[in-house]
C-alpha cells in the first residue's frame, strides 16, 4: 500500500475540490485519492486526481456504470440527501428555516433542498435543466451566505421547473430565497408567470438566454443605492448594475425576448430608490419586513 | 472539515430554538405582489448597452433588397447570374424557421469567382454560422457548469455556411458529417456513446446549409445516399468580361495596397464593399425579423399552377440526380430518390425567393431562377447525356461515344442505367443503305415521351429533329 503523502489543504487540486467542499476527506498522492466512500462508507472510494473522476469499488455508485465526475457526484450527493430527509425528516430543522425565510416547509422541499446534516445543500441547474451545481446554505461569520461547489460553474435556481414551451411571463430575481418567495406567492395565488433565480447579478451564462427567446421577461432585482464617493462620485453596484448586464445579454442574443421590464423602486427609472432600505428585495415586499 | 460519517449517515444535531409554524397568508402577499408588477417599466436601452456578447455586430440595418443589389453592383462587377445566387442563398436563410424540409444548398464555381465573398457577406450576421474545419455534429463532453457542448445545440435556428467547401471534402471526416447532416435535415439527430448512460437526441431542428466550393464538389456523389443538396452553379463570365473583372480588381488592389491594414479584424479597406457587407448582414436580420410577414404576404398566389410546376421539377431533378452504381459487386444498383422532397424543396425556394424581393407574386426573375438551380441541382453525367440525346433528338452508341467525355464501357452502363429508370428507351430502327436497296437495322437511343415533356419545360427548347 503506498504511503500516502499529507498535503497542505492549500495545495488541493481542483480536480478534488468539488469532493472536499462536499465533505469528502481528501488525502491525496500524485495520481489517486483514496478515502471513504460518502455513500456507502467502505474505504475504497478512489479519485483520479487528473481527471476528478471518481468510483467506489464496493457500491459503484454512479450514472453511467462507469463512476462519477464531479457534476454526477453532485446529482448523488443530493439524491443521498432527498433520502436521508425523505418521510418528513429533519422537520425541525426545516420548519426552522422556512420560519427564517419566510416561505413554507413544502415550498423547500419541492424546491430540492435538503438538510446534509450539517448544513443546507441547495441545488442549481444549468440551462437544459440539469442539476450542475449543489450550493451549500452555511454559516459564515455570523451570517449565512449560499456557496457553490468549486469549480461547477454557476447555476440557475428553479430551472427544474421551468417550462420552455410556456407563454407565461417569466421573472429572473437575484438568488434563491427570493425565488422561492415569489414563486410561492404566485402558486398560491394561480397567477399566470415563472421565477427562476440566478446567483447573482454579474453571473448571467450565455447558454442561459435560449430560454428567453420571444417570452416576456421581468428583472426583479435588489434595490442597491450606488456607492457614493468621497469626491462625490457615484458608482452603480448591485441591482442596478445586473439590470445593465443581463439587461444587455438578453437584448443581444440571437434569440431575444419580446419584452424585458424591470422593477422600478420608487418609479425613479433607476432602478433604485431611497425611498426604500438600501439591499431591499422581493422577498422584504412579499413578507412586509419593507412598508410599500 | 469533518466527513459525513460511516455508511453514509448523518449526524444529527439539536436545534436551538423551537420550532415555530411560517406565517399563514392572508391575501396580503397577493396583494404586494400586485404592488411588485405595478412597479413595472420597460428597460431603457441606456441601460442594456453596457455588456458586449463577445459578437460585435458587423451589420447595418437594411430592409431594401434593391438598395442591398445596387450596393453590390457599385462594388463588383455585376452580372444577373450573381443576383440569382444572392437571392437563393438569401432565400435559404428565409427559410430556416418555417416548417418543412429544410433547404441545404451548394454554390459551385470557379475560384475568384465571389462566392467566398457572398458567404463573409452573410455571415456578419448572428443569424449566420460559419462552419469550417468540421469534425461531427455531436460532442460527448460536458464543460465545467455541464452545458451541452456539441455544434448541433448551438447552430439551431441559424444558417449555416461553410465559405470553402473544397477543404471540408478533404476532411478525413467528410463522410460522417454527411450522414449526419442527413439525419439533421429531417431537424433530428442522436449520439449514442458508450461512456454514458442516456444517448443524447435533438428533434425540431432547424438548421439550413449553404456550401460553397469548386466544383470539386460535385465528385463526392452523394446520389445514392439521398442527396439533400440543392445545387446552383456560377458560371465563369465570357473572355471579355473576364478581361473587365481583371481591370477593376487590379484598381482595387492598387488602392489597397497604398493603405495599411487594420490588423484587428481582417476586414476590407475598399469603403463600398465593406458597406456591402454590412447591409447584407443587416437585410438578413431584417429577413429573419420579418420572414413571417414577407411570406405570408405570397398567400394569394396562384398555388396550384406552382404546384404543379413544382411537381415537375422534382420529377426532373429525380431522373437527373440518379447515378448508377459503379461498383459491379455492390447489390444496390439501378435506383433512383422519389421526388417528393426535391418537389418540396423547389416550392419552398419558389416561395422563399420572392419573399426575399418582398414579391406578392411569383416573378419571371424567381420563375428563372429557380429552373436554373433545378438545372443546376441536375447536372451531371447522367444530365448530360440525356440533353445531347434531347437536342439531337436520338443518338446511336457510337454518336454518344463521341459527344460523351468517357470511356465506352462507363457510357454503355449509364445508358443501361438510363434504360432502366425509364428516361431513355433503345429503338431498333430500320435504315436504308448508300444504295438505296437493302435495309440494315440499327440501335438509337431516344428520351422516353415522359421525359422529353420534361426537358422541354424546364430547358425552354424544342427537341432536336430525328434523322430518321
């Protein structure tokens, strides 16, 4: 058995990051990294370094029959955590989110996110609708923030059930619980549109715009006051600057849709307004932590 | 950072606080929503100018056909047959989102001839794809964020144009990306790979294809493998005009050469054909933009008389585009495609030409333009042999060894092939010998009556007188 050299987590390479962020244990040689399984628990869960191609030796766990990389792993992982979190389970911990957050039990569920046990994992899907990325909903210094799993690209949220052929409206928001708020109020309501979610407002992937063509589009995004400058200079961020970015894409592809309106804070044309608190969202308009 | 924990189980931790139901809707949400899209205000384009996709749009706007066509005459030396190529290819690009067969096309001529510079003109276009240097439709890789990276997902609903067809003939692969593009024509295509589990298949493709080449082209025979290529040829201009051409290129590159280039993008210093360009590309969005509207406003045409035109195109390039099989051991031999889907093909250029020129009916320049690429789609051997046998009305098999460019052996088969598709017939006539006394039998080939209608119509000339 070839001793296997303990590298500095620093060192990791990216090919495992995907793994560790996930909570496998990463002991890695030059070519393998052979740890316990995280779905059976045997010690023969085997990583190529190289590649990031995985297999365990004992379940072959996988898609294909022929192991994992890091994008099936994810789609495991979660499909682990839809069964451990299956017959109401970790009710607690959800009723405790959903009161957080200001959505329902059932509107977390059915969105696919689940308690790891530690943690939340939030899926994301890429512009065909495949789940490509697992977010993981953590604490970080006293706040909580969405983080994706390394080297998986950006993913959008709610595209699992987004229908392509639909005539509805569709609005993008900025992240996932503004998402699941409207998309909640608009189930519970019958009103006729769609919400999907992207990650933020500088993360907009091209393959993303063909599911825009000829719909009506809504940019619902935070209302961000611009950055003011001691010499009074004033730089737009947040909200307004991904109207401009995704803005533009839409309006650019080859595709575009037949409308785009955004959500005027205020009515100023801006995109903002200080009327309202600065950072306030949709999910503040539709839970009342924002006076309209 | 701590694993999962053996066999997969998760640890459980005690929560802090209790648990507390979610609020309960009362109506108030809906209510704030409604406030949400009363908030609502179309983007202003100052706002949505800042992000650049990467495809700097080379096009100006244009929506004349004329204006475009005279652009082109002030820069080339201009004749009809370039117009008639223009307009197919635009027509191809008109088509690509309707219903039906798709149209794939093959521009063949000479080098030096434009055709390359017809297929840099369209492609300033984003509608336009420019497929060079291709090894398959389909890749089995997945990138990071486990997007579909294959050629076939991002060339939907756009045309695309490979500018030098000579080098994709040349490609080891050439055979495959043609069965493909067989399958695709049909707006579906699959892979099968044996590292993944689901196979990948697209439906509701619409992909047209314009090749441009020599014709070179013509030596990969597609025939027996359904042939889905239109095909209109430019033909070399006379000596003198030849002699014209010359003169204004050598202007054109005296004026070049005194500039320096732009070496950003390859793009032409000659101010009126870079404007060419532009308003080609720009009338091609303005076509994508409005093909609907230009099509529909053909509705009150004469459909049956196109249709029956139509009907007898595809019979035409039917008969014409079959080959024999020249391998004697192969079994497939004496076939040829049905002409239904050359029928199709022709109806919807007939339609899609006139709605380039914004037509409300079917012109004589369209009705002229495409007998010539039914014609043109027709050439070959078997074509050529059956017009001398048109136009001298019957030929013996010594008559054709002589008109015909090819080995006796090869002539007879096609003649036997021509038999048996039912476009020549052999007929045993009787002629009198110098001396006027005894009769000698002798085998002359003549186009069966079927055809010879056919030829007439479409060539637009009578048949040549029989000898005997």
């Amino acid at each position: 058995m070839p001793k296997l050299k303990k590298k500095k987590v620093d060192d990791c390479p990216d090919t495992l990051k995907p793994y560790r962020f996930h909570g496998v244990d990463v002991n890695w040689d030059e070519k393998n990294c052979t740890t316990e399984c995280p779905f059976c628990g045997a010690d023969k869960f085997v990583i190529k370094v190289e590649t990031g191609q995985a297999r365990c030796f004992v379940c072959n766990v996988s898609e294909t029959g022929r192991g994992l990389n890091k994008s099936s792993f994810l789609r495991k992982m979660h499909e682990r955590y839809v069964a451990l979190n299956a017959n109401h389970g970790s009710g607690e911990f959800y009723e405790n989110l959903a009161q957080d957050r200001g959505v329902t039990v059932d509107t977390l569920r059915d969105a696919g996110i689940m308690w790891t046990g530690r943690d939340w994992a939030v899926p994301a899907y890429n512009g065909d609708g495949k789940m490509t990325q697992l977010y993981r909903y953590i604490k970080v210094e006293k706040k909580r923030v969405c983080l994706p799993t390394p080297t998986c690209g950006a993913g959008m949220f709610g595209r699992d059930q987004f229908d392509p052929k639909s005539k509805h409206q569709v609005i993008i928001v900025e992240g996932v619980w503004d998402m699941l708020s409207l998309r909640e109020t608009i189930r519970r309501h019958n009103q006729k549109f769609q919400v999907v979610g992207i990650p933020g407002v500088n993360v907009f992937n091209n393959y993303w715009l063909k599911m825009f063509g000829g719909k009506d589009v809504i940019l619902m995004f935070d209302n961000d006051s611009p950055k003011e400058h001691a010499d009074g200079r004033k730089t737009d961020k947040g909200g307004v600057v991904g109207l401009r970015y995704v803005g533009s894409k839409l309006k650019q592809s080859v595709s575009p849709p037949k409308s785009i309106k955004f959500l005027d804070w205020g009515g100023t044309g801006l995109g903002y307004s200080g009327d309202f608190k600065d950072g306030a969202d949709v999910r503040d308009v539709l839970t009342g932590s924002v006076t309209i | 950072m701590p694993s999962i924990g053996s066999k997969g189980k998760t640890k459980k931790r005690s929560s802090k606080k209790v648990a507390q139901a979610p609020p309960q809707s009362t109506g108030d949400d809906l209510r704030r929503f409604q406030w949400l899209l009363d908030q609502l205000s179309p983007l202003p384009d100052e706002m949505s100018s800042d992000c650049n996709l990467g495809n700097q749009d080379k096009t100006q706007e244009c929506d004349d056909y004329e204006g475009m066509i005279r652009q082109w005459k002030s820069c080339m030396r201009w004749r009809d047959e370039m117009e008639q190529v223009l307009l197919v290819m635009l027509a191809v690009i008109i088509s690509t989102e309707q219903k039906g067969d798709q149209l794939f096309l093959m521009l063949l001529a000479n080098a030096g001839s434009g055709k390359t510079r017809f297929c840099d003109a369209l492609l300033t276009s984003q509608h336009c794809h420019a497929l060079e240097h291709l090894t398959g439709f389909h890749s089995g890789w997945k990138g990071d964020d486990g997007e579909d990276y294959s050629l076939i997902a991002r060339v939907d609903r756009k045309t695309m144009i490979t500018p030098e067809g000579d080098v994709l003939i040349s490609s080891p692969s050439f055979a495959q990306v043609m069965s493909q593009q067989r399958r695709i024509f049909d707006g579906k295509s699959g892979a099968s790979y044996k590292n993944q589990k689901e196979d990948k298949n697209y439906e509701g493709l619409r992909t047209p294809w314009i090749i441009a080449g020599t014709h070179t082209l013509m030596d990969s025979d597609q025939s027996r493998l359904g042939d889905r290529f239109l095909k209109i040829h430019m033909s070399s201009p006379g000596l003198d005009e030849k002699r014209m051409i010359q003169e204004r290129v050598a202007v054109s590159a005296f004026e070049s050469v005194m500039e320096v280039s732009n070496a950003q993008d390859k793009e032409l210093n000659e101010g009126k054909m870079a404007k060419a360009y532009q308003m080609t590309g720009g009338f091609v969005n303005f076509l994508r933009d409005n093909s609907q509207t230009r099509i529909r406003a053909l509705m009150s045409i004469n459909v049956e008389e196109v249709q029956e035109l139509c009907v007898q195109y595809g019979e035409f390039a039917a008969d014409f585009r079959a080959r024999p099989n020249l391998d004697e051991n192969k079994e497939s031999n004496d076939t040829k495609e049905e002409p239904n889907r050359l029928t199709s093909q022709f109806l919807r250029l007939m339609i899609c030409c006139a709605a380039v020129r914004g037509e409300d009916t079917i012109s004589d320049f369209v009705h002229n333009t495409v007998r010539k690429v039914v014609i043109d789609t027709s050439k070959g051997r078997t074509f050529e042999m059956a017009t001398e046998i048109f136009r001298a009305g019957e030929l013996s098999m010594r008559q054709l060894y002589v008109v015909i460019n090819l080995p006796e052996a090869r002539i007879r088969k096609f003649i036997r092939f021509l038999i048996a598709i039912d476009v020549v017939r052999k007929v045993d006539v009787k002629m009198r010998t110098n001396r006027g006394t005894s009769r000698k039998r002798a085998s002359v080939y003549r186009l069966t009556t079927r055809v010879k209608k056919l030829m007439r119509m479409v060539l637009n000339e009578a048949p040549g007188k029989r000898a005997h």
